[in-house]
C-alpha cells in the first residue's frame, strides 16, 4: 500500500463533517452521488484500529455529555480553550457573553469554528502561543484534551507553557479517561506492554486517518486520577478536585500553585 | 506499528454489531463502560481509509435500500444467496416461505446468521461449494457483491462455478456500483492509476480491518453495466437487464444462455 502522505487529518474530517451537518459545501459521496458518513479512524501501534463519527466534534449542547455541561460551569474570567477544534464550547462560552480563545493546531479546525462564528482563535501549538502578552484565568482541555500531556516527559513543558499564559489563581480544567477499568484482553495487553517499555499504561501512541491523509504518530494519554497527580509533581499546578460522575470519563480541576 | 494479524474481520465485527443491536453479548466499550459504535473500515491500496457503520449489515426490511426489495421480488425457485453475511435478505426469503441457502466465507457471519434464524447455511467458497450436488434458480449477490467478480482474470470462474450450481434458466440477480459519476479528484486519479496498470477503472484493492485484525488485500470490483457486459463474454451468462434507478447502485439480471 502507499504511505497516506501527512496532512490536516482533523481539519479535511471537521470541514467535511460541517459540510454534511449543513448541508453546505462539497462532502464525501459514493459514486459521485450519495452522501458518505464522516468516521474518524484512529490506529494504534499495536495494530488496532477504531473508527468514530466525527459528527459529535460539532454538537450543540444539547446533544453534548453532562460533563462538558459540568465543565462550563467552572469556567470564569478570560478563558482559553485549548484544542477548541470546530468551536464547540467555545462558541457556546462566547454565546454566554464569556471571553474566550479557541487555539488549535488544526487550519482546518479553526476555519470551521470561525465560519460557525468563533470570533477570537489563534492558530499555534500552546508552546509557541506561550510567547504571547495575554494571560488567561481557565484553560479548557475538553474532548478528552487532558490526553494533550502526553506522557511524563511532554506533560512538564506543556503545564509550564500553560502557566507562562496564566493570571493569577488561574485553573486548567480538563476532561480525562480512566483507561483501567477495562477487562478487554486487547487493552489490559497494551497496559502491560507500554509499563513494560517504561511509558505509562494508557500512554497511547496513535495516529489519526481522513481519507487519503495521515497525521504522525503522537503520544496521547489516557491516565487514572493518581496518575495524574503524581504528573504534576514539580510543575506549578495542584489538583483540586476530579468529577468522575461519568465514569470512565472525569473533569480534573487544576490550580496555579502559590 | 505492528502488523495486524489476518482473521475473520468481517465476522468478528458483525458479532459485535449484533450485540450492539440486541443488547446481548459482549461488545466493544470505551474504558470498560461506554458502548462503541462499530465501524467497518476500508483500507484501499492508494491509502484512502474509509469507516462506516456496520449496523447496516443487520437492517430489517423497513430499514432497506429500495433496491434490496426490488431485488427479493425477482427471485424464484430455489435461492443461494452469495455472501449472507449476517443473513439480512436470506431471513427475509426465509420468512416469505422460499426456499433459501446463505453462502459465506465468515465464521462469525454464519454463526451470527443462524442465531438470527437462517436455517440453511454453508461456510463456504462458491468454488468449492460447486461440487455439492445441490442446484439452484437464483443466485442473489446483493449488498455490492456483484464486487465479488472481482475483476476479468477472476470473473469467468467464479461466474462458471455458478453455473455449475445452477438449474436450467437460472438467474443471477446481483447488485452492482458504478464507480464513474464521480468528479472527486481522490477517485478519478485511482480509476486513471487502475487503467494505466491495465486493471478496469474501479477494480478496487482493498482490505478490511477491524479492532485488531485485518484481511488479506483483495480485489473487489465496481463497474459499469458496459464494462459488466464485456466481463460476461465467453461465460455462460448473459446480461438481461440493468435497473439502475438508484444510481449509482444498480441491480444486474444475468441468465443462463441457451
């Protein structure tokens, strides 16, 4: 097989899935006719694959999972969603009169959220943004976005640039997976194989399929609540509190320490 | 990124999708808790990815393409339906009182069609299901199968294999896609690439993965009536009518000569 050439994975899945949602546009037809499902792919190192609809990157919230409802809620001041992707709870903090920030990585991503009406996004890698004057008092990490640390060598620097960009008593609330409370033998494999290797169990290496596009292969963490904690050791965030509600997802609310 | 291993993809993900469906049995969750859709994907030898749901491998009638029942009205006689998978169209001719054997390659499919109801299956090539004693009147090769032609070195045996199965006068009746109404630039570039490697335009490469397996690459074939005409020459069977008002899928009706 040829090697799908990397590219704006997200972005070609979040143009397309908008497309169909509207109808407006050009979308994926079969045979030149029939509208096509919009289905994220993501692969795992260890051979396996999983499919998504990409649909639910654009819900309203009325379609979206309590937790993210949950979160809002502990938004307050200048907030900066990180990851904001098509907009989704950017655009309904911006409804809320709140001032917020859609970063992302994705040109793809922010071109749909600005199209559906996000006004402030930039479009940069949290690092690079880090060299920025503003300063926020929220960070949101939702979408499973506290996968964004990685793994114990990415998480420092990501929480330190996180700080540069913070006022003081700033939070970061973000949306976690628990990945252990499986019984899947094809899971609790990969568990031991990563601990094995020295990463941690839920210590994901993946990459993200659209199409004819591939991104490269990326960490991306799945971890428990302790966990975490032990991550933050030595950076300038304390957990404060988890909302584990939902089960395995939680929101893990992080302060500026000091 | 390891290999997957080879297995029965398509059988593994319809077990699932039914116990998606009917709520029994174990099936794929996220951390332990959380249902996941199940999702077909397609890879195809140019790097295009594709998901789709699987559900519809279990659609009852009501949830039918108009085709699929306009397809059941022309069978009679004695039914081997190619490729049952999970017995979708066979329950159905079963129900009506015909007389009907599901065909497939798939384990999990056959097993997953039986549970379903379907009395009369065979795990099976059509190939070596042609030495069996047994003739039928019509061969229904729906859900895209007449794909299974696979492409000219492929066409005539399989098509002489069904002829040994067959009554006299039997018919094939078989639904097809033709490929080139499309203006996308992604499948216009892979129809020139096939021509120029001497392959018909929409002899697709393509293999299936599911969870952690994947099957061997193969050939499966969407053509138009024209090229289906040119394929059937030297065969037994001849092309009787194209009913193509759901465009572009289309229904093939194939009798046997003299």
């Amino acid at each position: 097989m040829e090697q799908p050439p990397i590219g704006d994975v997200f972005g070609e899945m979040i143009r397309d899935a908008y497309a169909v949602r509207t109808g407006v546009g050009p979308r994926p037809l079969a045979g030149g006719r029939v509208p096509r499902p919009v289905i994220e792919v993501i692969e795992r190192d260890d051979g396996l694959i999983n499919g998504a609809p990409a649909d639910h990157y654009l819900g309203e919230p009325a379609e979206w999972q309590p937790h993210d409802h949950r979160a809002l809620r502990l938004c307050r001041g200048h907030v900066l969603d990180v990851g904001t992707g098509a907009g989704r709870t950017a655009i309904e903090l911006q409804r809320r009169g709140m001032a917020v920030t859609g970063l992302d990585t994705s040109p793809g991503a922010i071109d749909v959220a600005r199209r559906r009406g996000l006004r402030d996004t930039v479009l940069n890698t949290v690092d690079a943004f880090a060299g920025a004057s503003v300063r926020y008092d929220t960070f949101l990490l939702l979408g499973n976005n506290l996968g964004l640390l990685e793994g114990p060598s990415r998480a420092p620097a990501l929480l330190a640039a996180l700080a540069r960009l913070a006022n003081p008593g700033a939070r970061i609330i973000a949306q976690g997976t628990d990945p252990y409370g499986t019984t899947d033998p094809v899971h609790v494999a990969y568990h031991q194989r990563n601990r094995e290797r020295g990463r941690l169990g839920g210590q994901l290496r993946l990459r993200l399929r659209y199409r004819r596009l591939a991104t490269e292969w990326f960490d991306y963490l799945n971890c428990s609540a302790e966990e975490l904690e032990m991550l933050l050791q030595g950076t300038p965030w304390r957990l404060k509190a988890i909302d584990d509600e939902d089960r395995p997802y939680y929101l893990a609310v992080m302060e500026l320490a000091g």
